[in-house]
C-alpha cells in the first residue's frame, strides 16, 4: 500500500465525506479530478484511476495530482485533528494562540487572561515545553500588566527552564531506552532493566529522585511494560510496581492536576498485576482508574475506557467469570470512539477470540475472520509480539475445529515467517510449542504418547506463571482430557496462586 492509500484508510466514513466537502470548497476549477482520483483509491478501482489520464504522456499530470491530493489530505487531517483534539494540552495550546492574537491587537486583558487559563492548564499536564512560551510571552507583554509581578512570573520562567531542561535530558534518556529495547527484540541482547536504567539514567547526568513526575513515571512504566511483553514475564517488574505505588502514595494530594497521567499509571499497574495473577490487586487498581475517570466531568473517560474494559475483561475471564468478561468486550467494542487507539480494537476483537475459542465455541472461527489485515500490516500497526500470539491463535482455533489443512498451512508459514526471528531472540520455547501443535495436528494419536506429554509438561514448566503462556499451554493439555482450554487454564492458575 502506498502513503496516499495509507492516509486514505486512515478516514472512516464521516472523515471521507468532510474531506470531499473539503475538497469541493478548495477546488478553483470544475474541472479538477482529485475527488475522483480519492473516490477510486478508495475502492481500489484500478481500471477508472487509469482512464483519468489515458495518454501515457499525462504521467506526470497524474503523479502531480496524487501529489496535491496528498497534499490537501495532510492539511484536512492536521486542521481536523487541532479542532476535534478535545484533551487538556491542545486546548491550552489553543488558548497560547488566542492569547498572542489578542495582544497583536491590542485586546491585552483577554489577551492575559487566556495566557493564565493555559498556564493553569499546562501546569497540571506537566507540559514545560508549552509553559515556557506562555512565560516568555507573558514576559514579552509585561510591561501592559502594571499589577503583574514581574519577578515571580522571571522566578516562574527560570524555574520552568530547569524543569524543561530535566525534561529533555529524560527525553534522550527515554529514546536511548526504546532504541535499547529494539536491540533485544530484533537481535535478542539480553539486558537487564533495572542495569539499563540506572546506566542510561548516569550517561546523561540524570537523578531520577529528581526528576520523577507522573509524566517521567508514565515513560518509565512504558518501558518496563515493553520490555516485560519482550520476556514474556511480568515478574520482572514488580519491583516497579511498588516503587510506582510508594510514588502515588506520596503525590496523594496532586492527583487530580495530573488526572491523565495518573490514569496511565494506574492502567499500567493494572495490567501488571493482571500479568502477574495477582488479580484481586489489578481488580482494586482496576476500581481507582475508573473513579478517576469519573472525575472532571469525565474528561478523560473516553480515552480510557476501552483500555480499562480490556483488562477487566481478562481480569474476569481467567477468574472463572467467562459470560462477565464476554459480555464486557462486546459492550466495548459497540461504543469505540476517534480516540481509541487502533491497538486497543485489534486487541478487543483478538481477546474476544481467544475467549470463545478457549471454550471451544464455534462463533471463534467467525471472530477470528474479522482480523483481516495481512501479517506484515499488524506487525506495522500493532506491533511483531502481538501479531506472533495472533499467529498462534489462529492455528490453534483452526486446529481445534478440524479445519487440518488450513492450521497445516498457517503453521508452515508461521515458521518460514517467525522461526529465525524467534531463534535469534532465545524464544525457541514458542517454536517447541508450533512443533508440537503441528505434530498434533498431522497425528492426533500422538496424544497417547508419554515423550510428547512429557514435552508438554517441560514446556509449561519453562513459561513461568504469564497467563497467555499459560492459556496457550492448556490448549494443548485440554487435548488428551474431556475438558475445555478453559478449564484447563483455569486449573493451572490456581495451582500457580497456590
């Protein structure tokens, strides 16, 4: 797919329709063909994109047009987004302009008042990139404001200029991080977080005492988060899930002015202690996050909400309340808004899979033909882990309603695709898992053999208590009983807990 036809699909069907409005309003001639050109990318219609300019001459007319139409869509979107962005950032931003507007012309108490909401507002967001040049502006026009205290807004800039310089250190310290955990991804460096940290944290001269805030706290849990998935083990950060906590614990009265980042926070911890097992602890973080979401008129309850009812879900099912936890992704997924990252939906749409497969319930065949996109548009969009456990999904659901040729095929081209990948990275557990599963498939009997269930048992001995593992695991033992993957599951979780 080429970037016009990426952008293109980036447009639901309201999006594509004011972008033709759009358009019609900036089109000069009646003549001009890029409403059509967008109308047959759209529907991949070949045939009428090369009537549009049928002299093999006009090549460079028909390029000059996907140029300007891709052109006008990046402007469309960029406009859209700065007016339907509704997030407490953006609209500090947008008072930050109104206000250099104002004084432009002369309006300089408006003008003043929009720059202290937007300070207020970029306060509580931790935003230092957005309060120094509401500060240098304030201090540019100071002299209007004879009743403004010139030395505490100098004593504010100044502050603010340490804060942002900590700021950007911590951003190179967090790109530094990301680019370190490529290293273990694509070729399977084994590092240990809390050393990289520490170590990345003393190369650029910083004291993370010093700098902690809910914003530099958020980055650090992202990383931990991706480098737990990376290892396909939660326990590794448990020790962050504490320190995270005594944090909290200490900011008690700030909440509310930081409410977003608290909310990430929260998901965060709920998800790692969801990974973990401790599911009583992810139920009660689970509690906070909502309630905070609650919070100033729900301000951020639609970012949110689909991120916490993904968890829940889990939380749910693999406490033996499977309809709860069916019915909660159902729900969710009905009311997705602009906001919802296109992560979170595969997410919805693969967990709801997983959850009718794991009961052996033939809708999971349906669900799973939903996730349509090929492998190399989920690695892009949602991420190489995610699409390998999808991968898995499939062949076993395949698998378990006799669909033999087609599991066959998915294994085959799994391995071709995976198999070096996950070697070169020392997960070859995942590829002892596919071998046993294709033998399976080609052999059921080999159900009854003791060395292929002792290779079960050494596998599920390997996987430590990751629940995904753990559900992967109990398909394959659910095989040689009477009962479901689910229950199977469930029984090893509980023998985990104990």
């Amino acid at each position: 797919m080429d970037n016009l036809s990426e952008l293109i699909s980036l447009l639901n069907t309201e999006d594509f329709n004011d972008f033709i409005k759009y358009l019609k309003q900036n089109n000069k001639r009646n003549d001009t063909k890029n409403i059509q050109l967008l109308k047959f990318i759209k529907t991949d219609d070949i045939k009428n994109i090369k009537k549009l300019y049928k002299d093999k001459k006009n090549n460079d007319a028909y390029h000059a047009l996907r140029k300007r139409l891709q052109d006008s869509l990046l402007l469309f979107l960029s406009n859209q987004t700065f007016q339907n962005n509704a997030n407490e950032a953006n609209k500090a931003l947008k008072l930050l302009v109104v206000g250099k507007l104002l004084y432009e012309n002369n309006l300089e108490i408006i003008a003043y008042k929009c720059l202290v909401k937007a300070e207020t507002k970029a306060i509580k967001l931790e935003q230092f990139s957005l309060l120094n040049e509401i500060y240098s502006t304030r201090l540019l026009y100071n002299h209007l404001h004879q009743k403004e205290n010139f030395d505490e807004l100098s004593a504010k800039f100044i502050s603010n200029q340490e804060q942002l310089n900590n700021e950007a250190k911590l951003t190179i310290a967090y790109a530094q991080l990301r680019k370190e955990l490529e290293k273990i991804i694509y070729k399977g460096d084994i590092i240990d977080l809390e050393t990289l940290l520490q170590s990345t944290m003393n190369q650029y001269n910083i004291s993370l005492d010093s700098i902690l805030t809910y914003k530099s706290l958020v980055q650090i849990l992202d990383i931990a988060n991706e480098y737990a998935a990376i290892h396909q083990n939660y326990e590794l950060v448990e020790s962050y899930i504490e320190s995270t906590y005594q944090f909290l614990e200490k900011q008690a009265q700030n909440s509310e002015h930081h409410l977003y980042y608290h909310i990430q926070i929260l998901y965060y911890l709920a998800n790692f202690s969801f990974r973990n097992l401790n599911f009583t602890q992810s139920f009660s973080y689970l509690n906070d996050m909502y309630n905070l979401m609650e919070k100033q008129n729900r301000l951020y309850y639609s970012t949110f909400y689909q991120k916490h009812q993904l968890i829940l879900a889990l939380n749910f099912h693999f406490t033996n309340h499977s309809q709860k936890a069916l019915e909660i992704i159902e729900n969710a997924s009905k009311t997705l808004s602009k906001k919802v990252d296109l992560s979170i939906i595969n997410d919805l749409q693969a967990t709801y899979t997983m959850f009718l497969g794991q009961q052996q319930n033939k809708l999971a065949l349906k669900e799973m033909s939903k996730l349509i996109h090929t492998d190399s548009w989920y690695e892009k969009k949602v991420g190489l882990l995610w699409t390998i456990r999808k991968n898995l999904m499939e062949i076993l659901i395949h698998a378990q309603f006799e669909n033999i040729d087609f599991a066959l095929t998915r294994i085959k081209s799994f391995k071709r695709r995976y198999k070096s990948y996950l070697e070169s990275v020392k997960e070859t557990k995942v590829i002892d898992y596919v071998v046993l599963v294709e033998k399976y498939v080609q052999q059921p009997t080999v159900l009854e053999n003791k060395t292929f269930q002792e290779k079960i048992e050494k596998l599920q001995n390997s996987t430590g208590q990751d629940v995904f593992l753990m559900s992967y695991i109990g398909w394959l033992k659910s095989l040689h009983t009477q009962k479901t993957p689910y229950e199977i599951t469930l029984e090893m979780i509980k023998n985990k807990s104990e």
